[in-house]
C-alpha cells in the first residue's frame, strides 16, 4: 500500500512518512502542489494525504483537479482547526475524510487505514481469506490461527493481496503498490518476495495465473 503525503511543512510531512511506513505503508513525500498534482494523477496510490495550504497549487483546487481527471484513489485532507467552512469545501471537492492540525498521528494513520480498506472494499480492520488472516491493525499474519512472522516487505506483498482478494493482480501493480519511486522498475523481485512468502505461508496461500499475475483467495465466496 503506497501512499502519497502532499505537505509544504517538512517536519509535518516527514513525521507522516515515518509513522505510515511503521505501520506497514510505503510513504512518497511532496511538497510542491503542481508536482504533487502530477504524480497523484500519473501513479498509483492507494489514499493521498493532502495538506490545502501548498505552494503553487492549493490543494482545494488540485483536489477538484483530480477528481474532474477522474482520480478516485481516497483523499484525507489536513485543514484547520475550527475551520468548518475549509472542511465542507474540502469534502465537497471530493476529499474521502478530514482531520484538524494539529491531530495525533495514531489518529492519521487509523484514518488511513480504513480509507484503503474501504476502497478495497474491505469493511472491517481484519482481513479474512480462507485460513489467512490479516490484522491491519496489528500488522498481524496468521494461517490457520498460527502467527507467522514476516519482513516488512513480505507484510506489504499479503496485505495488497489480501485487500484485493480475489481479484489477479499483475507484476507492474505489484511493484508500484509495494516500492519506492525510484526502485528499479526492471528487477524480478516480485517472483523472488513471491517465492519468499510461500515458503512462509503454505505454497497455496498465493495462486499464480501464469501471464496474469497472483491472486489470493480466489475461490473464497
Ligand atoms: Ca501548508
């Protein structure tokens, strides 16, 4: 799950960042509202954090920009305290939520959460996939209510899966969920973490649709 923090304040954004990638998220940071507008409407991200005050684009306006470019991923914005005005026009843009500065991180990130859950079409913080379970909340794997431990990268792999359970998810969606910008794009790493995991999980935890991609929980109901 990758997310995007447009923040002009870089203390802000940076504490974002880190507190998101702890709890299990990749964390691309933008301060410039023109560029920040670029890559939410050019990449692929799972919610966007979206500061309204931005140089050389409000984020209001870059919010309406997205959503008429047909830009659906969810959107939190950071607005000000007692400012309900700024947090109608927001929402009326098409932000999915909103939270006041200053906020508690751990609220930031429940927030987050349930947004790419929601989006995922997932209702509840624990993902359920035959005998697979995910805590989102924990950052928790468990195959047949056996914890299984996992590096933060194997982590990333199931729970983009698990989220979209069911549905075959190609190598290049992989690799842009699951990495950094600048990660060379060419490498075969997604076979090798793919590998990594079954090894952990069970061979039949993630199926492969040989020129497809990988699904799991294909056959759940
Ligand atoms: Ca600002």
């Amino acid at each position: 799950m990758r997310i995007l923090i447009l923040e002009d304040d870089k203390a802000i954004g940076a504490s974002i960042a880190e507190a998101l990638e702890l709890a299990g998220f990749i964390a691309d940071r933008e301060t410039d509202g023109e560029i920040g507008w670029y890559r939410g409407e050019t990449e692929g991200y799972d919610a966007i954090v979206l500061d309204l005050g931005l140089p050389t684009l409000d984020g209001l306006t870059l919010l309406k920009r997205w959503r008429k470019a047909g830009v659906t991923t969810p959107v939190l914005i950071l607005t000000a305290r007692g400012s309900w005005e700024e947090r109608v026009e927001g929402i009326d843009a098409g932000a999915d939520d909103y939270l006041p500065k200053p906020f508690q991180i751990e609220e930031l990130i429940a927030r987050i959460r349930a947004l790419v859950r929601r989006a995922a079409g997932q209702a509840t913080a624990l993902l359920i996939a035959g005998d697979l379970t995910l805590d989102t909340r924990q950052m928790r794997i468990a195959v047949a209510g056996r914890p299984v431990a996992l590096t933060p990268q194997e982590y990333r792999l199931v729970a983009y899966l698990m989220h979209h359970q069911g549905r075959v998810v190609d190598q290049e969606e992989l690799v842009e969920h699951l990495y950094h910008q600048d990660f060379d794009r060419d490498s075969n790493s997604i076979e090798v973490l793919i590998g990594r995991v079954r090894k952990k999980l069970g061979p039949q935890a993630i199926e492969t649709r040989r020129g497809f991609g990988y699904v799991i929980g294909a056959d759940a109901p």
